[in-house]
C-alpha cells in the first residue's frame, strides 16, 4: 500500500485498531500507525496533511 491508497489504508486501520474512533486519532498518531500497517511500503516523507485527513475520512466512512 502507499499513501494515495486511501482506501485501503483506511481498511486496514479499521481493522488493525478496532473500536477506535478516528475522530480521536491525532495526525501524528495516524502517520505512525499507517507506516506500520502491514503491507505499507511508501516513504514517510510523501505523506501531507491532505492526505492524512483524506485517510481519516475514508476511516470514518468505514467505521459507519
């Protein structure tokens, strides 16, 4: 996975950290989480802001 897989990502923090309210979850937080995803292969380096709140909508969507 990289970063524009959003999707993706968004699944498997659903399921790596369940019962977790994405709300919650602070940016730095969700960075380091989602590099250490299985399967996450991207450099920390490509990640912005807009990215990380497009992670954390697709979370939220998915927590629904």
């Amino acid at each position: 996975m990289k970063w524009t897989d959003v999707y993706d990502v968004a699944i498997a923090l659903s399921d790596a950290h369940d019962g977790v309210d994405p709300l919650t979850v602070n940016f730095v937080d969700l960075r380091n989480w989602v590099m250490a995803l299985e399967g996450f292969d991207d450099s920390a380096d490509r990640c912005g802001e807009k990215i990380l709140e497009a992670i954390q909508a697709a979370w939220i969507e998915e927590a629904e």
